[in-house]
C-alpha cells in the first residue's frame, strides 16, 4: 500500500470518526456511509460446512450489473472519495462482475473483495482484475493441508488452486506493475485450530501481505457438530496456539488479528461475551451493507432501512429508517456478545487501524 493511500485512508476515518462523536455527544447527525459493503451474489461454488449460500433451493433476485453502477454513483455523488468491498457467496459466480470492477477504477472508486479464490487459476480473470487496480484481494482458506481445508470447503483440489492462484496473481502484479495487499482470511475451527501457526508460514512464504483470523461462527448444525470447540482439553490447546500466534506476531509474522482478538477466541468458543473494539457500538454510523437484491443494512440484527434500486443513496442513510436504526444500534446491548464480538461488526479502534496500516505499508 503507497503511503499516500494510507494517508488518505487516515485523513478519511478521522473526518468521519469526528461526525461520529459529534453524533453521539449531541445528537447532530453529519455522519456519512463509511464502511461499504456489497454482497454482490448469495451463490457460491463451494461448499463449506458453516455457511448456508449454496444449500438455498431459491435465491432473491440480485441486481444487474447496470443497477449496481448506478448505486456506486449515488455514494459517490453522495460521500465523494470512498472504497466499497465486494463479497459473496462468491463475488466472481456473478455474472458481469469484472465489468463493474473495470467501472469501479474508471470512476475513481477505490475497490477490494472477498473471494475463495477458485476464479484465480484462469490467466484471463486474473489479468482483468489486476488492471482494474484493486485496494486489496482477500482469500478464504481453511487449512493449511489439502485434507482438512477441501473437507471444511467441500471441493476436492480446491486448496492446490488456491495455492496455483495466488502463484497467477503474484506473477501478473509484477507484470503489470500494480502492488496492493494479498489478505489470507482463515476461518478458526475444530479441524485447523492445531495448525494456525503453519497457516501462517504457508502463505507468507507464498507472497501473502497479511493473514487475519477469524473464528467460525455458529450459523449451521454442521458448525456445532463438526466444527466447533467444545472439549476443555481443545480450549486449552486453543490457548497455546494462540499465544504460538502472538509470539510469532511480535516477531515479524504478518499476522493482521490484533493481539486483543487472538486472545478472546477461546472465550468465543466458550459462549462468553468478549469486550472489544469502540463502545457503545458505532455501526450504525458508519456501516452501508447492501444486499444482492439492492436492501441496505447498517446491521443485519436491525431492520432493512431501505434499497438502492428506488432511492438515493443521501435518501436511504437521512431516512426516516435510518434514523431509528442509528438510535437502535447505539444503544444496542449486544455488543460484546456473541452475537457480534469476532464478526464483521467488531470495529477497531484507531490505534488497531493504525498498526493494520503500518502492516500493509511496510509489504
């Protein structure tokens, strides 16, 4: 990541950080989308154990590619400068999608995503995404062996095209001369927790910026069957990897998980609540999540507030809706618990944002 990049991104959070104490310490609300999401598609080409997309027999319907270019230009005529993560299911299952990544840089809107990484192994995806200069590229895996992450994933091969994609990836950023961070996102369970540590030394030998854990989350039966921690001895060994994790952070590893959060996996597993992140929760002032079929969330434990298709995006965040949903989410007591802590909802604080920056820059 340049240093002007990171630059800019500090300058923007810090602008919005200000409205965001200025709503809370006086109810005067300046706040703006700031954290912008897309699931572009709920469909996936994979099957993993803790997550429902592929069982569904239906899917709602999702937005044309066309209709998604127009609500990326509402937020842009609305927030000016902003960067929008794509996620599935599995964003390139989408038909059209490298088409509104190549909008994106057009238009000046800073882009990441999430993928699984099976599309990286055609030479055409990869040199079409690599163009269209993405802020970052993150990819989910779930082992460090072929056994335990294609038994997690349900697809046979599926870590060695992983492994031959990022190789791909790697090979056409130095042909394009284009740098930006290759984010390894495991998800924690019952078959990997052994080896976290050989995640990271894996991956960091392939190339990768950073390596972020994540615990798996009890969304499925196969998760509390399969796939979660339960035996005391297994917390136990949890919490020896874990500061395995930490050590190896302090000595240079490119571990992104802040020290805070390795450490309250355990506690995940346990069913506590984990304390971290801004408080009381600041989500509904900052967070913009659209769905497939164009529905927009500050939270998906709080209301639709409403879609991109038939508003604005200046609408839809000073909308009625909206307005009840800040209340709602500020006062939220679920924060901490299970219900958000180690998700997505978890927001850093400004030193955590500081040190992940600083990460990426010295790659």
């Amino acid at each position: 990541m340049q240093l002007k990049k990171l630059t800019n991104l500090g300058t923007r959070y810090l602008i919005h950080r200000a409205s965001e104490e200025l709503y809370l310490k006086t109810g005067i609300d300046t706040t703006k989308p700031f954290s912008i999401n897309i699931e572009i598609s709920n469909r996936c080409n994979y099957k993993c154990q803790y997550c429902d997309h592929w069982r569904s027999n239906h899917y709602p319907d999702e937005l044309t590619i066309p209709e998604w270019k127009q609500a990326l230009l509402s937020l842009k005529k609305f927030v000016g400068p902003y960067t929008v993560q794509f996620s599935g299911g599995e964003v390139f299952v989408k038909k059209g999608f490298i088409d509104l990544l190549q909008f994106c840089h057009q238009e000046g809107i800073e882009w990441g995503l999430i993928t699984n990484g099976s599309a990286f192994i055609n030479h055409g995806v990869v040199k079409k995404v690599v163009a269209a200069k993405p802020m970052n590229i993150d990819i989910s895996i779930d082992g460090a062996n072929p056994e335990v992450h294609d038994l997690v994933r349900g697809v046979p091969n599926s870590l060695n095209n992983i492994i031959k994609g990022i190789g791909i990836l790697k090979q056409e950023m130095q042909k394009q001369k284009v740098k930006f961070p290759i984010r390894i996102k495991p998800t924690v369970n019952f078959y990997n927790f052994h080896s976290l540590p050989k995640i990271v030394d894996l991956f960091t030998d392939m190339g990768a910026t950073t390596i972020d854990f994540s615990p798996v989350r009890p969304l499925t039966s196969e998760v509390k069957e399969n796939l979660w921690l339960s035996k005391s001895s297994d917390i136990e060994k949890l919490q020896e990897v874990v500061e395995t994790l930490i050590t190896m952070k302090k000595n240079g590893s490119p571990i992104e998980t802040s020290e805070e959060k390795l450490r309250s996996f355990p506690d995940h597993f346990l069913g506590k609540a984990v304390n971290q992140g801004i408080s009381p929760c600041h989500i509904g002032l900052r967070e913009y999540y659209m769905n497939p079929n164009g529905d927009v969330n500050l939270c998906w434990l709080h209301p639709v507030i409403g879609n991109v298709k038939t508003q604005t995006a200046r609408e839809i965040w000073y909308g009625e809706l909206a307005k009840k949903n800040r209340i709602q989410t500020v006062k939220c007591q679920k924060f901490g618990s299970v219900d958000c802590a180690n998700s997505c909802m978890t927001k850093r604080s400004f030193k955590q944002e500081i040190k992940r920056g600083l990460l990426f820059f010295n790659k």
